[in-house]
C-alpha cells in the first residue's frame, strides 16, 4: 500500500446487495474497504468493482456464525492494514416461521448470523478503534424491530441488534466510538427477491414514496453514519420510505 | 443493579417449558435476562449461553403459553386466514388471553455496562411485538412491561398493572415502563 493512513472499514456481507453498495460508497468516501462474505465470489466481486473505480479494497472470506472465522478476519485485517475504523455489520440471513413454527433449524442459524456473529465483531474492534481515538460501528437492523408478521426469530435479532446498540452507543461515546442500526424497509435486492410479487406490491404501496428501496438508499446513510465527524450515535434510522409511519402490516406477506 | 426481576415475580421454570403450570388464560412471563453484561466483557461463548441460549428460552416459553392458550397456534395450521386485520376480541368481545412480559427497564433503554443484557432485552420486545401481530387472530394478546425493579411499592404496581392489562380485550401490543420516569425526555427504543 502507498498512500498511507486511509480510515479502515470492515463491512460483513459485502458480496450482497446492501452490503456491496456500503462498501463502494465507503470506498469513495477515501475509506480503504474489507469486504467481508461467506460468498467470496461475491466479496471479490465489490473488491474488484471498487478497484477498477479507482478506490481501495480487499476481500476475505467470513463465515460470521462461526467463531474462528471472525477472529481471523479482525487478526487478517489488524494484520495487513494496521486498523480498524468501521465496522458495518450487514451479513444476514432472513428464515421466515411464524412463532408456532420455529424450530432450532430457524433459530439457531438465525442468531448466529445475525446476532451473535455482529456482536462478537463489535466487541473485537472496540480495542483497535480506541487505539485510533474513535471509530463508528454500523449494525444494519430491520424494519422487522418494530414487529413484522411471519418472522418471529428475525424481528428478534434485529430488536436485539437495536438494544445492544443503545447500550454500547451510551457505554463508548466517551471514547469516541459512535454505534448506530439502520432499519431497512423493503429493499430489491437477492435476499427480498423470494418475496412473491404481490407482496411487494403491496409494500410498496404501503410505502409513502411509492417505491422499493433501493441497496444505496442505505448505503448514503451508513457513509454519512462512518463519517469520523459524525455527531449520531445510539440511534437506529429508518430507511423506508415512509412505510413505518403508515400500515402496520399486520397481514402476513408484508415482511421485510 | 442486579437484574433479578425474575426472582422477584416468580418467574417461571422457563428452561423447560413443560413444566409450565396447566391451561390458563393470562400468563406472565418475567425471561430471566442476562445478569448486567457488557459486550466488552462478554466472550463468544457468554454470547451463545447468556445471551442465545436466553433468547431461545424465551422463544420456546412464549410458544408454550400461545399453545397453552389456543392450541391452534403450535404447530400453526395452513388455513388460518393469513391476511387477518381484523379485531382481536372475538363476536362476544371477548379474548382468548393475554400474555404480559416484563422486562428491566434500565437495560431496555440502554444503560453503559449492559450492552448484552440490552442485546436480550431488545430483541425480547421485538419478539412481543411480532407475536402481537401475529396471535391477533386467535385473540391473542401480548403486552410488555418494562420495570424498575427499584420503583417504590414495585411488586403492588406490576400486580396492578398485570391485572388491568388482563381484563382489557382491545389491548395488544403495549409497552408500559413502570419505572419512576426512567424513560421520560428520552427516545424508547
Ligand atoms: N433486502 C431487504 O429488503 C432488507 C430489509 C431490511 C434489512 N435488510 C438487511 O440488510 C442486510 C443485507 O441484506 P441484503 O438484502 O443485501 O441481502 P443479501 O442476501 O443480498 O446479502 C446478505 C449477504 O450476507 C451474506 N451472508 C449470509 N450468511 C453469512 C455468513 N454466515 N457469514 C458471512 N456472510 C454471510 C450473504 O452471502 C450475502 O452476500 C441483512 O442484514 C438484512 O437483514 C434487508
């Protein structure tokens, strides 16, 4: 590496939609991106496309259920550049059961990937980030926090994601470490591709604007939350066009 | 702040579910959550025990009491009417009955030291949230009480407001903090 001392990001679940548009927007807001998947072709993927746009990045394979994958990833990263300034937790998977259906075959995976797995990187990149004087931790939660029909283990997760970032917001402000969730609406992306097509319909237009979201919808808003002069934290951010003011969705097949 | 308010309310054997007292209407659920923790002292293994392990208690509880109260909602049946809105009280205006959970308020709201115990508590009220949108249509209720366990005469106000909450049909999907203010001038979560 020449240039010296770009802020170093870690965004999980890069080699998806959300994740992959994070990690570009990170890249030209001069950040130095690890791109972070299970799907290292994907993860190579956004490397290679912020790349030949000039940015920098790296990719690594990260099973974040799995406990010595993450190490390796934060050791990997410390290792090769030096530092840690952000870390978006974007890696998800989505399992819908309703409350009477769950099983462990939903709730395990679910918690490790989405829970346990973003609250084990968060605590690693505390010490490195406190080296650097601050950094930002990004979790990306879920619409689903406030309640959503059919995804019990789901809604879960993500309201823990949005608990444990209140209390870490408040325990390391002091030291200059801003935590923060976005709750997504409906995005188009592989993950809410499954959805039938007339429940998309109807989200969207349940949607004040009238539109799905789209990956950089949340992407603008987690750069600006990366931001070292930032003054956010403990908050989570709705991006949702509107939908979380308007229709509960109390029907099945409003999820996302 | 020991967070024993399972302690305190007699909460139930919920490791294992069975043990469950039999078919009533109106359950109280008090999840045992993490003892304050925080995510900086808290390794990948306290992680998966205090707080998956936690979570998937309470899940398996909260199954157990919808079951317990209409057996229809475990295993779910196909021909539930997926796009239920409509009330939750039946023709009588009655309801099947209620589920209230309570929780710590201060870790609710999010507390420096108690991040993990956070996490649980986060996605507790989520999960009552979902599960107040989901057992609309079989009458279900499902309430969360966030208490201070420190309040003045605690014990009496859970018991009223346990009570209270048991006999009003329209009300779902509430969060009241029992908490001396805790959570006035600030963003609950
Ligand atoms: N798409 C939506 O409508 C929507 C709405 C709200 C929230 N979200 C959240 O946004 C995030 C990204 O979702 P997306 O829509 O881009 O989905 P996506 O499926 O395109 O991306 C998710 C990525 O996570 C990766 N992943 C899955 N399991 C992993 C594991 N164990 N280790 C590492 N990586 C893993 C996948 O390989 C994939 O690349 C998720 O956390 C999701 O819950 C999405």
């Amino acid at each position: 590496m020449s240039a010296p001392v770009a802020p170093v990001a870690i965004v999980t679940g890069a080699g998806g939609a959300i994740g992959a548009a994070i990690a570009t927007r990170l890249a030209e807001a001069g950040h130095l991106v690890v791109a972070a998947d299970l799907d290292q072709v994907g993860a190579a993927a956004t490397r290679a496309g912020i790349t030949t746009g000039g940015g920098r990045a790296d990719a690594c394979r990260l099973d974040v259920g799995d406990q010595a994958s993450r190490a390796e990833l934060v050791a990997g990263v410390l290792d090769r550049h030096g530092r840690i300034d952000v870390l978006v937790n974007c890696a998800g998977i989505l399992r819908d059961a309703r409350i009477g259906d769950l099983t462990e075959q939903t709730l395990l995976p679910t918690l490790a990937v989405n829970l346990i797995g973003p609250l084990s990187l968060a605590r690693q990149v505390i010490d490195p980030m406190t080296s650097e004087g601050g950094g930002s931790i990004i979790n990306i939660a879920s619409r689903a926090w406030l309640g959503i029909f059919g995804s019990a283990s789901y809604s879960m997760t993500k309201g823990a994601l949005v608990g444990v970032t209140r209390s870490l917001a408040l325990e390391l402000g002091p030291v200059g470490i801003r935590v923060n969730a976005i709750a997504p609406g409906y995005v188009q992306t592989p993950m809410s591709a499954s959805l039938p097509p007339q429940v998309v319909r109807r989200s969207v237009n349940a949607t004040p604007l009238r539109r799905a979201g789209n990956p950089d919808d949340v992407a603008r808003l987690a750069t600006e939350l990366a931001h070292p002069q930032s003054f956010v934290t403990g908050q989570v951010i709705a991006v949702c066009g509107g939908r979380t003011i308007g229709q509960p969705g109390m029907a099945e097949g409003t999820a996302s | 702040m020991a967070l024993d308010l399972a302690r305190m309310f007699g909460g139930h054997p919920i490791a294992d579910p069975t043990a469950l007292p039999p078919a009533r209407k109106h359950y109280v659920l008090v999840p045992p959550a993490p003892e304050s923790l925080s995510l900086t002292a808290a390794g990948d293994d306290a992680l998966v025990t205090e707080l998956g392990d936690a979570l998937r208690n309470c899940v398996y509880a909260l199954q157990r009491l919808a079951s317990l109260i209409d057996s229809v909602v475990a295993p779910h049946v196909a021909d539930a009417d997926p796009d239920y809105d409509g009330p939750i009280q039946d023709e009588a205006g009655q309801d099947s009955g209620s589920i209230t959970i309570v929780l710590p308020a201060a870790a609710t709201l999010g507390e420096a030291g108690y991040s993990v115990t956070s996490a649980f508590c986060g996605g507790v009220l989520s999960l009552a949230r979902t599960l107040a949108i989901e057992l609309r249509r079989q009458h279900i209720r499902v309430n969360t009480l966030m208490v201070d366990q420190h309040l003045p005469g605690v014990v009496a106000s859970v018991a009223t407001q346990v009570t209270a909450l048991m006999s009003m049909p329209g009300v779902t999907g509430q969060e009241i903090y029992l908490a001396d203010g805790l959570d006035c001038g600030r963003i609950r979560p």
